[in-house]
C-alpha cells in the first residue's frame, strides 16, 4: 500500500492523495475510526479552504461553548461528527477535484471498528457515485475477520504476487553458490509458497542462515521440503526447542514487543530486557551491567533478532522524539515481522501457561510483567535522585521512562483485567517510605507537569493510601485497603479530591461505588449500634458520610462528578446518603435523561436552576422512539416551573450534549421543529415561545418544519405568526419558497386560505411562477383551472403579473404552460408599459417569442413579419443590432431615454418594422420632443411630415397615442409642418384623423388651413372654420381673390355653397386682374358655380339675370 500511495505521488497528475495506515498496537488515535477521520482531515483540508474555515468555525464555536479542548476532561471531537463532514467534503467538495484516499490494514481496527468503517466507506462512494464526485478509496485488509459481503472491486495478493515473490527469492539468494544449487533451491521454494510470500521469506533467511554454516544442497532442500507450509507451524517449528532460560527469555521478549502500547524504540526494549519484575537491583548500574544489557543500539538489535529467532524485527521510524540535541537517535523500533507472528505468538506462544502459575490470562501476565519491572525501575537511586535533571535529561539517561510514565497505570489496568491480586503495589510504589515517595512524586511531576498520565499529584505523599489504590485503578486492592477503623475517606491530595471524587474523576465507578456502599454501610452500623450511648453522651458518633459533599479545587462534589459520567448506582447512592442536589446543575439533566421524574420534581420544588432544561428536554423527545408521556410530562413541569427554552451554553452540562444533528440550535422550538412533535410545538407557543424567533443562519421554525415536512407543525406556527412563511434565512430562502420548491400545493393552498389574508392565491401563482416551480403550477393549475385568470393580475403591492414574470425570467417551459391553458391575455402590459412580445424580444428570448407569436394575439400583425418563427429570429437580431449600434452592447434595462433614442432611430433609418414594433409593444413616447437627431424639438410626428416620410407618418397616425395638434418648441403643429410643405397628403392625413382637433391650432395655423380648404375644396374645414368666427370671409390673399374667388377657381362647388350660406359673403368683390368669383366660375368653365353665383346675385337683389352662354 505504501508502494502504491508513494507511486501516485510521483505521478503529480494533480490529484490529492491521502493515506492513513492503521497500527494495530499504536494508540487509540492509530486505530480507530475517530483517528482515521482526524488524520484524513488534517491531510485534506488545507486543498479544501471553505471546508477548512468551516471547521474552524465548529472548533472555535465548541472553545467558546465549552472551553480549552486542552484542559484536564475537555472536549473531544465526535466520531460521528468528524465522519459526516468528511462525507460531505469528499462528495460535495470533489466535483472539480480528483481525491484519491488509501487505508491500509483496515482489520487492525479490531472487527467490530472495521465493519463500521467498511459500511462508513462504501456509503460515501456510493453516494459520490450518485453525486458525480471525483473521489476514490482504495483499503488493504486480510481475509479474517470477515468485515462484509464482498461487493467491490478486488485484488487478491496471494494470487498476483508469484513473480515478486520470484524477484525476492532471487535477489536474496543471488550470492549463493554454485548457480545450479541455487536454481533448484529457488524452484522449491517457489514450488512450495503458493503465494505466501511471509512463508518465503522465512525459508530463505533459514536456508541463509544454513549455508552459511556450510550445509549441504541436500540439507538445504530437505529442509523446504519438511519445513510445514502453514505459518502458525512454521512459526512454532521455529521457536521450538528452547531451553528453559531461552524460552523465559524468549517470552519477556515477546511480552514486551506485544503488551506494550505502542512500540518500543531499541533503547527502550534495551532497557526493559534488562530490568525484571523480581530484581534485587537498587541502581541503574547495577542493572547494566548484567547479561542482558548490550553497550549499543546495533548489537542489541542482533541480540533480539537472536532471542526471538528473528521474529522480531527493527523498522525505522518515520518521526520519533530526539530528548538531546546532537544526542543519540532513536529512530529504530521493535516490532514483529508480520502481523500473523504477532497472532502467533499471542495466541499459541504466550498461552502456554506453566503449571502452578498465578496467572490464568496471558495478557494479565504480559501486563504484570511490564507494570512490575517498570515499577522497579522506577525506583531505583538514580532515577529518585534525578530530581534536578530536565524531563529530557531524565528521558535520555533512563531511556524507559517515557514509556513508563505514559503507560503504568493501563498497564496496572491490565493486570485488573486479567484477575491478578495487586495488593504487592503499596510495597513497590514504597508507601511507607514517605521520603522516598517524595522523591518519586517530584520525578513523576517532571515527567508528567500536566497530570496527563496520572491524576496530578500522584503517587500522593500526605493524601491516602486509598488515593493510590484509586489511581492504580486496582478494585482489588481497593477492597483490602478499605477498612472501617483505619481508612481516611475525608483525606485529601494536592487539588482537594477525596478518594470518592477521585475515583469519580478517574471515571472509575465500580471503585466509586465500593467506597461509596462501604462509607455507607459502616454508618448505618455505627448508627444501629451506638444510639444508647449518645444519649448517654459517652461516645462521640463518627461521620463516614463526611465526604459526601465536599468539593474539591474545581468547585466539583462527588455528585456533580459522578452525574458527568453517568455514574447512575452512585448517583443514587449518593443522594440517599444525603448529597446537596440543589445546586447540581448537571443533576437536572440527568435527571431528565434517566426520566426520572421523582428527582425532577424534587429538583424544581428546591429551586434548582432551569436553564437549559426545557431545551435538553425537549432534544430528549426527539431522540426517543418510544413512549414519550413521561418526558412530555417533565416539559410542562419545566415550563410551569419558569424555565427559560432556550440551550444551556455551560461546560458543565457537555457530557449530556450528544445530539448532532440539535447542535445549532439555541431555542427549544427548532429541535420540536425538527422532530415534527406538533404536540411539544403547541406546548412551547402556548408558554410563550414565538414561532418568530430566528434560529440558526437567521431561519426560522416554519422554515424548518417546511423542510422536513411536518405539516401539522407548520400550520401550527402559521398560525401563531403568519408572516413567518416570508421570513428568509442566510441563503435567502423563505418557508413559500421552500413549499413551491417542494411542491407542497395543499400545504399552499392552506396558507392561503386561512383568514388574515397574508398570502393570496394571485400572490401564491406569483410567487411559485418567480421560483420556476413550473410542478407546483401545473399541479395548481390542475387543481382549479379558474386559477389561470390569476396569471393575468398584477399583485396587491403593484408586482407584475404571473405570466408577464415568467416571460421577464426567460422561463419558456413556465411560458408554454401558462399559453397551453388558451386563458393568458398576451396584450397585457408591465407597468412600465411593455407587453409580453417586447420583453421577449429585448431579452432575446426566442423560443418566447415563437410561443407569443404563434397564441396569434400578438400585437404586430403577422403578415409583418413574413413566417412566424422566422419573424421572431429576425426581430431579436434586429432589436440587438439596434442596441449593438446605439450604445456598444444589448441593453435589458426599461430606460427610457433608451428607448426614446430607439425610437428616434428607428425614424430616422427608416427601420419601419422596428419602429412599428416599438409603438405596438413597448411604452415609448410617441409625443416625445426629440433630442437626438434634430435641434428643433420636435415632436415624431412633426419631424416625419417636414422629412416628407409618408410611411412614418402613417404608421404614427395609426397609433391612439399620438398628439395630432401637440407643437415643437417653437409651437409649431404637424399641420403647420404639412402646410409649410406643401404636402396636401400630409394634410389630408390629419384632417382624415378623428383626433385631428382643427381648434387646437392657432390662428395663423387655422387661417392657413383656412385658404387651403379653400382652394382644396374642403367644405368642411371651411365650414368648421367659419363657424368659429376666427376669419373674416371677405379676407383677400396677396392676388386679391377672396375664399369665394378661390372657389370659384378650383370648382369647389361645396366650399362655394358653406361660404354663400353664410349670408356674410360678398359676390361683388374683384381681384387684382378686376375678376369676380362670377366672372371666374364663368372662365373656367365652371357652369353650375356660376349658376349659383347668379342665382345668389338675384337674390339678394330681387332680379333674375340670366348667365350668357359661352
């Protein structure tokens, strides 16, 4: 496996490879999952800077909640939790980037710790699988224990390994002599490992061993041949034999490579062979200078290969700790050749137990052995007397006292374990040598200034010999200390603790509690027998239940260390011998947890303080599958007893905080939330929580209850605080929101419908169309089909529309949706104006566009636009070249002096379609004064007149919104520009238009208009004109012709008849040549003119003349 890791990391592809190798006999955090998921974290991280800030932001938080992580019992990192974020790194963090992890001997986690790993490890692939992510795990483990179906890719190593095992054998036998002795020896060899290349390895090195020697090619073969292919026989094959001394040799050997806690460097198995359980030396030198010691490091190493007939072995150290500089290295470390030796020696060696032997477990006589001889060492005169040395200046000198001093008291541990007495261990700590027990106290704070390994203060001179018991962790010899007369269960060591609290804050409860029902038992003896003789005053009663509730440096009494690790019997125990409960904080908690409602009670009726309470109550129910009356109960009890519902933030209570997936919540109602308890959700509205309170990243309880589908609940909180469903959280998500994502339509439409009318059912359509939760408005829209009309309405507060949003976003599935129902008015607009089309159209939305011109309610005619499809392309990549050429890039924003300038182009360049399509669709100002292509502010309609662009002009006069009679700057009309020009088709136009005003032109303009008509023959501009009396009708132009003359020129027969019928007219008026309108109509021709010239002429004098004919 390290091949492989060391491999990929040469090939620098960019991958970040991570490994972690499991030690089987390494420290906790070398085997077990919780130090796997640290150490693939700390090796990941720093590639991943949001997961790493992250985490930091958890630790910080957790420093913070519950103090220094570093102080004595502080907080530890979860298993649980570091394996999720984990997970969630490796899935959501490996989209872009390739991880690839290797976990090496994954069976030396102990079977039970390897299946949770194993099912831990296939999870997370299979969800980066589903997920797409870049990550992939490769683990080595052996065939025993059987972790799991086997479902994954694989490789056997037996099977693939012939031609490395060939490669070695030869490597390793190549100085052998002659090369066809060597030939047949490497064949058999071959022909007999069947893989197993720990089996080949042990042949050739007895195969070199033998020629060495000088044995024969015979011998050599012989010996392959009968040397038995199983380890386990070639291993006992190997060791058997050995004298008596040799085997105790052998045995302490093995003991102290296997028993020990992690491995031992050289110079520490050095100094451990050569101190003894039984040894009578009093110095270190003494001691080296028996057989066992070796002057250095290399020839001890011979030596231990000789004596364990080279199972075991010295590896270097990757890191190691140096105690002087430039002093000797101890990077070498023992350990067996191959875990199956170790197996070997375990389970077969070691376990043949001699007759008559006190020890029936071999790992009790392995521990005894090393806690023994250290104990020994440990006081002998040079290291006692090393009192002014540095801890590491003691480290060098007395190479096995780091070891010593971390692992004494698990080895002792392990002595209990295997049912060995103990009670030799006051006379080899030398408890009665009070002297000397200083002295020991001083090394062992050198050694240990934090009390990281022992409870500080230990061995403890001044305190009690039960204080030793206690921290030996040793029941047995608890058992034959603890006697009525001569045990001092008040006495105290250096922080204050008395046996009782020590054992507590050992976490040693069977201890606790032996001390506990002896103290107890011995009151109640001493009350039963010796009441008489109080009475009579002749003896003074003994307390042995003093210690009850003492307190030690930390503020901690018994009953407060032994609720921290749920030391239930004692608890009990305690508060019937009398303990003060009051102010126990954390005994509420655990009060809660056991359910015990008694002490619940007892503790509210006492005053006791409820913070938190309700909260942990309240996770408790949420953890609990079963029957929840007693703790619903306990809730109310709480909440009438006036606790407060928000989490108790005190240290004091961490060993109670094991609810992950609460961590973040500081108020009861998120975790009621969580857990969907509508029953607990109303009890804590009713005592005064608030549905409005914002919880973790600023989200509220409905949000919560939305997310997990808890209807009941968020109805509940709906109604106690409706605009809630509104409320965002840091991701800008709203409970709405998450319903119409979620396609929760009942849900909805209960919101909807409950009075107080916070949500409308147009605001709901509105909503769920701006989320593009195209489901949900399908499902709506089936549920009622009237609701489409709803799709037309512009909200309460002036949103827009559903369908016009829709369009807006580009949401052409929402779009054809809402078309498909045949109900949507396609000409409605914005409230700025623009329809449907347009804002397609200026989004370049094409698929949009298609769809609202093939409903056919578009408001630009189709046979504008040639074939629909083609039409809406060709409009987009009109409107963008537009924009490209105005101003440099498409503009989506409503300007309007954008669109004005559009507007003014499209005139300008005679972009008749574009143009067009900017007067139907969007909310330009058709009246608008231009300032862009012209100085004199004029208005569209006036500036295409005076440019004589007919199209233009017709295209704006057929739009409602044009002005007809609005003036430029200088108040000059569109009439006056076509009467300036001379367009009489121009002028036709406006007079052809209803909403031509002719009295909204001035009298010059209207005088003008006058004459035209005249001339034209417009009798009802004429008449119009007249009748405002504006004009007089007698008037002359420059040739002296008046309205009448002019008539009677052009053949206006109706103008002649509106000006005669005015009765104001004067026939009798000549123009400069000295022509009457008579004399005129009868030049040009014009006979029924003159007709009714001469028939007016008679009248209106009482003659009839009659015209000559001509």
């Amino acid at each position: 496996m390290k091949f492989a890791v060391d491999t990929m990391n040469r090939r620098k592809s960019g991958e970040i490879i991570a490994s972690f190798f499991i030690h089987g006999r390494g420290i906790r955090l070398q085997r077990t999952p919780l130090g796997i998921f640290r150490a693939l974290l700390n090796s990941l991280l720093l590639s991943f800077p949001k997961y790493l800030a992250e985490l930091t932001e958890v630790f910080q938080d957790k420093q913070k909640r519950y103090g220094s992580y570093e102080q004595k019992n502080g907080w530890q990192w979860n298993e649980k939790e570091l394996e999720k974020f984990l997970s969630r790194l490796l899935i959501e963090g490996t989209k872009d980037q390739s991880v690839v992890i290797f976990v090496d001997a994954l069976d030396e986690c102990g079977e039970e710790d390897a299946k949770r790993l194993l099912v831990s490890l296939k999870s997370l692939i299979e969800n980066a699988q589903h997920e797409e992510s870049l990550v992939r795990i490769c683990f080595s483990s052996r065939h025993f224990p059987i972790l799991g179906h086997e479902t994954m890719a694989r490789v056997y190593v037996e099977e693939k390994n012939d031609q490395d095992i060939r490669l070695v054998i030869e490597g390793r036998l190549k100085e052998l002599q002659p090369v066809e002795k060597r030939r047949e020896i490497e064949k058999e060899i071959m022909l007999k490992a069947h893989g197993g290349f720990q089996w080949a390895m042990l042949i050739t090195n007895m195969i070199l061993d033998e020629d060495a020697t000088g044995a024969r090619t015979e011998d050599l073969l012989n010996m392959i041949s009968t040397t038995p292919p199983d380890l386990d026989d070639l291993y006992d094959f190997i060791l058997r034999g050995a004298t008596k001394d040799k085997h105790r040799q052998m045995e302490k050997l093995f003991q102290w490579v296997f028993y020990t806690k992690r491995p031992l460097s050289a110079q520490e198995l050095r100094e451990a062979l050569a101190t003894d359980q039984e040894m009578t030396y009093t110095t270190v030198s003494e001691l080296r200078a028996r057989g066992n010691w070796s002057d250095c490091v290399s020839q001890f190493e011979m030596r231990v290969r000789h004596i364990s007939r080279g199972l075991v072995e010295f590896q270097n150290r990757d890191v190691y700790e140096q105690y002087e500089p430039g002093g000797e290295e101890w990077s070498r470390e023992a350990q067996f050749i191959h875990q199956s030796a170790a197996d070997f020696v375990a389970q077969k060696f070691l376990t043949n137990i001699e007759e008559g032997s006190l020890f029936r477990s071999p790992a009790g006589a392995g521990h005894f052995e090393i806690s023994r001889s250290f104990l020994r060492y440990l006081t002998l005169e040079e290291i006692l007397n090393g009192n002014d040395l540095s801890r590491e200046k003691l480290s060098a000198t007395f190479p096995l006292m780091p070891y010593g001093v971390t692992f004494l008291l698990d080895h002792i541990r392990g002595v209990e374990e295997g049912a060995i007495c103990q009670a030799d261990l006051v006379t080899l700590i030398q408890w009665n040598q009070p002297e000397r027990l200083r002295m020991l106290a001083r090394i062992w704070r050198i050694m240990d200034p934090r009390g990281t390994h022992a409870p500080r203060g230990w061995p403890f001179p001044g305190a009690s010999v039960l204080h030793l018991a206690i921290a030996f962790g040793s029941a047995s010899l608890l058992d034959t200390l603890l006697q009525r007369d001569s045990s001092h269960l008040d006495a105290k060591d250096l922080e204050e603790n008395t046996p009782l609290q020590l054992a507590l804050r050992g976490g040693c409860q069977d201890l606790a509690l032996m001390i506990l029902e002896r103290s107890r038992a011995w009151q109640i003896e001493i009350d039963s027998v010796a009441s008489e003789d109080w009475l009579s005053g002749t003896v003074v009663p003994r307390r042995y239940l003093g210690h009850v509730n003492t307190t030690n440096l930390d503020g901690e009494t018994p009953l407060s260390l032994a609720v921290s690790i749920k030391a239930d019997r004692v608890i009990r125990g305690l508060i019937d011998a009398g303990a003060d409960i009051k102010h126990e904080k954390s005994l509420m908690f655990y009060a809660i947890s056991q359910e015990d409602k008694a002490l619940v009670y007892q503790l509210i009726n006492e005053g006791s303080d409820l913070d938190g309470a309700v909260f942990f109550t309240t996770q408790c129910l949420n953890r609990t599958n079963g029957n929840r009356h007693i703790l619903h109960e306990l809730l109310e009890a709480l909440l009438e007893g006036g606790g407060n519902t928000s989490r108790h933030s005190g240290v004091e209570i961490y060993d109670f905080n094991e609810f992950d997936e609460d961590e973040e919540d500081e108020e009861a109602i998120f975790v009621a939330t969580r857990g969907g308890m509508a029953a607990v959700v109303s009890l804590l509205l009713s005592y005064g929580s608030s549905a409005d309170t914002s919880g973790p990243r600023n989200g509220f309880p409905i949000l919560l209850a939305v997310k997990n589908h808890h209807s009941d609940v968020t109805m509940m909180l709906f109604r106690d605080s409706p605009g809630t469903i509104f409320h965002e959280d840091y991701d800008g998500v709203s409970a709405i929101e998450e319903v119409i994502v979620s396609n929760q339509v009942n849900l909805a439409l209960l919101f909807a419908k409950e009075p107080g009318g916070v949500l409308t059912l147009q605001e709901l359509l509105f909503r769920a169309v701006q989320k593009r939760g195209l489901g949900f408005v399908d499902t709506l829209l089936r549920r009622d089909e009237d609701m489409i009309l709803l799709a037309n309405q512009m909200g309460e507060d002036e949103t827009e529309t559903p369908f016009l949003t829709a369009v807006c976003q580009g949401d052409v599935e929402m779009v054809s949706l809402l078309l498909l129902t045949g109900r949507i008015d396609i000409s409605i607009r914005t409230r700025h104006g623009s329809t449907p089309l347009f804002l397609a159209v200026r989004h370049g939305y094409l698929d949009i566009a298609k769809l609202l011109l093939q409903a056919g309610k578009a408001a630009i005619g189709q046979e504008n636009l040639e074939e629909r499809a083609l039409a809406a392309k060709s409009l987009i990549v009109e409107y963008r070249a537009m924009d490209e050429f105005l101003f440099g890039s498409l503009l989506l924003g409503n300007d309007s002096r954008n669109l004005q300038k559009r507007f003014w182009w499209s005139i300008e360049t005679g972009q008749l379609r574009m143009m067009k399509f900017l007067l139907d669709e969007s909310s330009v100002d058709v009246n608008h004064m231009g300032c862009y292509y012209t100085v004199l502010g004029q208005t569209p309609l006036s500036w295409a007149i005076q440019e004589g662009k007919r199209d233009v002009v017709e295209a704006l006069l057929n739009t409602s919104r044009v002005d007809l009679n609005l003036g430029d700057v200088f108040g000059s009309t569109p009439c006056r520009y076509a009467l300036d020009r001379g367009e009489d088709r121009f002028i036709q136009l406006l007079l052809d238009s209803t909403r031509f005003d002719i009295y909204r032109e001035d009298d010059e303009t209207a005088h003008r208009l006058f004459w035209w008509a005249a001339r034209k023959g417009n009798d009802d501009v004429v008449d119009m004109l007249d009748v405002s009396g504006k004009f007089g009708i007698n008037t002359k132009d420059h040739c002296g012709r008046t309205p009448l003359i002019c008539a009677a020129m052009s053949g206006a027969y109706g103008v002649m008849r509106v000006l005669l019928k005015t009765g104001k007219v004067d026939i009798h008026v000549v123009d400069n040549k000295g022509d009457t309108a008579l004399s005129m109509a009868v030049k040009r021709g014009h006979r029924t003119m003159a007709d009714l010239l001469s028939a007016y002429m008679n009248q209106s004098r009482g003659l009839a003349v009659r015209v000559a004919e001509y």
